[in-house]
C-alpha cells in the first residue's frame, strides 16, 4: 500500500482535470491568430478566465494567467515597487520564499525600499494589531503588505480579511498570497480586500505551470514579462492553453467539491491529529492557539532521536509520502526558514502530513499503521 500525503508541495492530476486536458491536445492554434484555429484556442482561455473570475467574484479582467504562483507573487512585487513607487514593504519572515526572495531583491535593486517583518508568536500566529502598528509608521500610498493567507508548512491561517481592511484604512497595497487556499477553503477575492492574488493549480489537482494573478483594476502594476500583447498586454508569451484547460477543469473539480462536501479533507486531518495524539503521545501537534486552521496541512514535532532521525525517510520506505517542511527546502537538507523564524527547538523532527481531494480515510490509517511501526 501506499499513501500520499505530501499535497501542500503538489496534487495528483484530478481524472477529470486529465480527461479535460486530453480533450483538447489536438487545439494547438495560437490563441493570437484570427483564424478558426486560434479563435478555438482563444474560446477555451477566456472561458477558464471568465468562469473563475466569476467564482471569486471579481471582474475577468482582473485575471492573468501566468506560470503558477511564484511568477504571480514576483510581478506584484516588482510592480508595486517599480510601477507604484512603494517605499515600504510589511511582511513575515514565515511567507514563502517567492515574496521573501522577491523582497530581498527589491531592497538590492531599490535601496530606499524599507521592509518590516511581523513579529509572530511561537505558535506561527500573529495579531493583525501588529501590522497596524506598521502601517502607522509607513507613508501612506507608498506601502505593501505582502501577507499570506495560509502558511504552507504550519497550515497557520491569517485573518485576512482583517489585514486587507487595514491596508485599505492606510493606503496601502496588499499582496495576499492564496496559493494554498484557492478550492481548499471557501472565500470570494473582494472579501479579502487584497488588490493582488496568486494562484497555482498545481495545489489543487490541476496540471504544474500554470496559476493565475489577480490583480484589481484600482491597483494595476505593468508586467514583470514582456513581448507580445498577449494577456492584454500583462505576461507576454503564448499562452500555456492545455494547462489554463486544466486549470479552469480543477478550479470547477475544486469549488463544487468545497459545496458539496467541505468537510471532507478537515475530517481525515482531524482523524490523522486524533490518531497521532492517541498513538505517539510523545509528538506534539502544531495547533495555532486560536484554532484557525488550514484543513489541508497537519504539521506535527516529533521529538528527535534514534526512531525519528530519518523518519521522513523511514516513512517514504513504507510508502508514505510527507514533506519535512517545504518542498523546496526539504530538497535541501536544511531547517526550514519558518521553523528558524519562529525559534523552534532544534531537537524536534518537523513533519508535515498534507491533504488533497484525492485523499482517502484509507490513506491516513495506513500512514498510521507505518508510523505506530516506527515508532512503536
Ligand atoms: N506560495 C505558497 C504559499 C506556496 O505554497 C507555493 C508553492 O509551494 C508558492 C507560493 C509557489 O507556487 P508555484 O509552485 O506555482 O510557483
């Protein structure tokens, strides 16, 4: 037997996502030509644009389609420094690598950019007051917040809602990076009040490469990549038409699996805590104080020694498949950012058990039985 359970780093393809995209590998016109067979191809990109503008609420226009999240997050950085003119930047030591990274590059090549991080308290939490505390000393229309809507590693939620009204009470911009919440819980972009969005199918049973930005209409940046005019002119380069196909389809999968069952994925992370805090009392599971989680990500300390040295290891021999923090740290060999920024105990084994639509009871009770096995 074998169990998945590494789908915050990425999902299996949705058999409906593969039949979709099958469907459609013999369209290969450019979307930009004017004959039939680009006209065809245009047809499907803006259907997926106007179907998902609709299901969060916001106008088409405000969609562009890109190379997945990262490439989002990079042009609504860079573009609010350098379309914009922010001199200001409020953030988290705990966002992903493509804000932080994007950041540190904007201080580089921008060195009248300032940038403050939140403090957080241990359990990856943090108290929308403290961004207000910022925002007060930050010039008003020259400030991003770039804040997460759920941490990918500590499956922490933040009260977004609460930031993007902050933001908007001071002028500034905000940048919610919806990676691992888009079709995983329930929310329409306006009530965020984010002015930018990044989506990645590739979380969400849909194909690798392709995501979508959003961006309002009242905070609009130019591109991050140019040449043609495609995306109207926001991310040049012919469009990745089989994957916006796959997109739209997972983006569909997802939302009516969010209506029709919404308890589905909290209720084999509830199942996964409850056996674990059953069975390996010893391990502590990371429960943020105010109980807002993403049900998608159950991360879990396990004390280090002889059983749990290697148990990411020890856990893929069996079959399992964890991340040891994110993925692309977890490549690495290396303690994770977050767990250094929140000063975690250096004598813990972080394991992060992830969720996806896919994911059965069966999954979770055999990664149960392996880790009783090992540490038994
Ligand atoms: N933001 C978060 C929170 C993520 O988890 C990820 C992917 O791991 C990204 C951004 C980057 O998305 P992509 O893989 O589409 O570039």
């Amino acid at each position: 037997m074998q169990a998945y359970l590494d789908n915050a780093a990425t999902t299996p393809l949705h058999p409906e996502v593969k039949k979709a995209m099958q469907a459609v590998m013999d369209e290969f016109g450019n979307p930009s030509s004017i004959h039939a067979w680009g006209r065809r191809s245009r047809i499907l990109i803006e259907k997926a644009r106007t179907a998902i503008a609709e299901q969060l609420g916001v106008a088409p226009g405000e969609i562009f389609f890109t190379s997945g999240g990262t490439e989002a997050i990079n042009t609504a950085i860079y573009g609010a420094v350098v379309d914009r003119h922010v001199t200001t930047i409020i953030t988290s030591p705990i966002e992903h690598k493509a804000v932080l990274k994007s950041v540190n590059r904007m201080q580089a090549i921008r060195p009248n950019v300032t940038v403050h991080y939140i403090r957080h308290q241990s359990d990856g939490t943090f108290d929308p007051a403290a961004v207000e505390t910022l925002l007060k000393k930050s010039p008003r229309g020259r400030t991003l917040v770039a804040l997460m809507h759920a941490n990918n590693e500590l499956g922490v939620l933040n009260d977004a809602a609460a930031i993007g009204a902050l933001a908007r009470q001071y002028d500034a911009l905000y940048l919610c990076d919806t990676v691992q919440t888009l079709c995983h819980i329930p929310f329409q972009l306006p009530e965020l009040g984010a002015h930018y969005a990044a989506c990645s199918a590739h979380k969400f049973h849909g194909p690798k490469g392709v995501g979508f930005f959003y961006m309002s209409h009242a905070a609009k940046v130019k591109p991050l990549i140019w040449g043609g005019a495609q995306e109207r002119g926001m991310r040049a380069g012919t469009e990745n038409v089989m994957g916006i196909v796959g997109l739209h389809k997972a983006f569909e999968v997802g939302m009516e699996a969010l209506r029709t069952d919404p308890e589905h994925i909290l209720r084999l992370r509830t199942h996964l805590r409850d056996q674990i805090r059953t069975h390996i009392p010893e391990a502590t599971v990371w429960e943020p104080r105010n109980g807002k989680i993403l049900p998608t990500v159950l991360s879990v300390a396990f004390p280090l020694n002889e059983k749990t040295e290697m148990l990411q290891m020890r856990l893929d021999m069996e079959g399992v498949a964890v991340s040891a923090g994110s993925a692309c740290t977890s490549g690495a060999a290396q303690r994770s950012h977050v767990l250094d920024a929140l000063d975690a105990p250096a004598d813990i084994v972080p394991i992060r058990f992830s969720f996806g639509n896919l994911t059965t009871l069966d999954d979770v009770n055999y990664a149960v039985a392996v880790l009783r096995k090992i540490m038994g």
